[in-house]
C-alpha cells in the first residue's frame, strides 16, 4: 500500500496545492531562488499555470428565482482580494448587488426551491489553513438568516453544485460522485452511478440533472437514469480556452438540454428530438460559463479572460424564443 506523503511547508508542491485550493485569490510573488535554477524555473512555470487556471474559473453559478436571475461574482470586479457577491436582476431594474461577503477569498454558491433561496458561503481562513462554509437561507424580499453556522470545508461542497433536501439536509456534487451531508455529520454517498459526476443540478419534476465528462444525465433521486445525452464533446477541437475541451454547465427543462461549452466557446441548445445546434458563439477573450432556463428563453453567462492581470469581466446575455439577444450585464 503506497503512503501519501505530506508536502513540506513552503515547498513548492505545498505552495501549488494551497493555491489550487484557495481558487488563486491571494497575491503571490514568485521568490528569487525559485528563479535561478532549471528545476525550479520549470516548477515555477507550472505554478504559474495553475494559478492562470484557476482565475479562469469562476466558482458559482446562476438560478432563477420568478421574475429575476440571480448569480454569484465578486464586488468590486477589480478587486484582487475577492469579496464574493451575489448580484441579482429582477424585472425592469439593473442587476445590483443582493448580498455581499465580508470575507476575502470568498465564494458563493446557490440553490432555490421555488421562493426559497439557499446560499452556501465559502471563505479561506489563514488563520485554520482551511476552508470554512456556513448555509443561509432567504427569499428575494427578506435579510438572509445562517442555518448552518461555519464548519470546515474538506470537500469543496456546493462547488459542483448542491440542493438542499430540507434545512437539515443537504445534497452536493464532488467529482466524481454524488453525496448527502447532513447538519452537524460526514458526508455519505447519495447512490451510486456508473459515470464521473462533475456537476449537479435539481430540475423539474423532482429529478436531478448530472453533468459528467463527455455526457449528462437525468436522474431520480435514487440514481435511475430517466434520459441520457452521450458524446457532447467534439474531440477536433482546437485551440480551447487554455486547451481545456469540456463542458462547463448544464440545465434541463421540458425535454431540452441547454450547454455551455467552454471548449468550443459556444452555448449549445439539444431540443425534444436530440438535434443539436450552437444558439451562441462567442469569440475569444469571451468563454462560457453557467446556464439556465428564464422561462422561454435563455440566460447565457459568459467571462472575458485576457490574463493580463485584470479579473474576469463578465458578460450576461438573455436570448428569447426568437433568437433575439438582450444584454443584461456586461461589464467593459
């Protein structure tokens, strides 16, 4: 049996797996001594890599709640300590900040069940060395209540999307599996599936949309599969956002598939009958990122990546029923 060897503190593989795992929100200044050597000059290189990576990648995700959209960002945009928000866009007004984190190197993830409004929030503590996670839970028009206090994070929860059973009980994705934790205990399997899980999403009908690698599922709650789509990814692609070809989200509604794919830089529709089609391309700096069903028409998130240390801008589009595009958040 192998024996997993802790990184030395300081060393660079511990400074790479700290940064992966704090999403890269901290300043970071490479040492001169990492420079002088080829050893260190390539381990600098891969750090970063990563740390390009994982500015590209925003946490969150988007859900609609009756008349407005919701979705997770950072205020100010500029700002390098990232203070998570939640922005929110009812009908006939601005998207404007609904909640805001007082913690740096914060992140935000949500969930709704019809009005109620379930936001996982994540900060990194320095002080713990560790990721802590507290539950709130809230409608559009009430000031957000904690019902599950700070607890430490070991499994990224909600980051592959989460649903909450009942106040009590909460169900999350983490690659590649499905749990279900509740309050105050360890997370256990929620069942068992014979593909990778990168996602999760509740939908209609009380079943569960699985994002995987290449596929998708819909599920019931005890993993039966109800409907399937296979090789969503074009292998032939070429010159992806950081050469990553793979989906980055998913929604599902009355028999259509909506899929944002990061690789081809596209926002693709499947429809009743399994046919394809690109509803959006978008052109580079802009990639896709979250999804979702807005009644008859389409919310379509994307982030303009430029990598030339500015933070990712972001670029929110409605499309209706007859293709027609409104800008609902587009920030230069």
């Amino acid at each position: 049996m192998l024996k997993i060897l802790k990184p030395r503190a300081g060393s660079v593989l511990h400074i790479i797996m700290q940064l992966s795992q704090n999403k890269y929100k901290t300043k970071f200044v490479v040492p001169e001594k990492m420079k002088t050597s080829r050893p260190n000059l390539i381990l600098t290189t891969l750090l970063l890599f990563v740390i390009f990576l994982g500015h590209a990648h925003p946490t969150g995700n988007m859900i609609t709640v009756g008349e407005a959209v919701l979705w997770s960002y950072i205020n100010p945009i500029d700002d390098s300590n990232h203070y998570a928000c939640v922005m929110i866009k009812k009908k006939n007004a601005k998207p404007k900040v609904f909640i805001q984190s007082e913690h740096a190197a914060s992140d935000y993830m949500l969930f709704n069940n019809k009005n109620e409004i379930y936001i996982i929030e994540r900060k990194y503590s320095q002080a713990t060395d560790a990721f802590e996670v507290r539950v709130l839970k809230t409608t559009i028009e009430k000031e957000p209540e904690v019902i599950w206090d700070w607890f430490k994070d070991d499994h990224r929860i909600g980051e592959g999307g989460f649903f909450m059973r009942s106040d009590n009980v909460m169900v999350f994705g983490k690659y590649p599996e499905i749990f279900r934790l509740e309050k105050g205990k360890t997370p256990v399997r929620y069942f068992n599936f014979n593909y990778p899980i990168k996602r999760i999403r509740a939908v209609h009908n009380n079943q569960i949309l699985l994002m995987g690698d290449e596929s998708c599922h819909l599920v019931t709650h005890d993993g039966t599969i109800v409907k399937q789509w296979h090789k969503l990814i074009d292998k032939d692609i070429q010159n992806a956002p950081l050469n990553r070809n793979q989906l980055f989200d998913a929604d599902y509604h009355d028999g259509e598939l909506l899929l944002s794919y990061w690789g081809k830089r596209t926002f693709d529709l499947i429809d009743l009958s399994g046919k394809r089609k690109i509803i959006l391309q978008q052109a580079e700096p802009l990639t896709p990122h979250w999804v979702a069903f807005f009644n008859t028409s389409k919310l379509l998130f994307s982030s303009k990546l430029t990598f030339d240390g500015k933070t990712p801008r972001p670029n929110l589009i409605l499309l209706d029923e007859k293709n027609i595009k409104t800008v609902i958040w587009d920030v230069q």
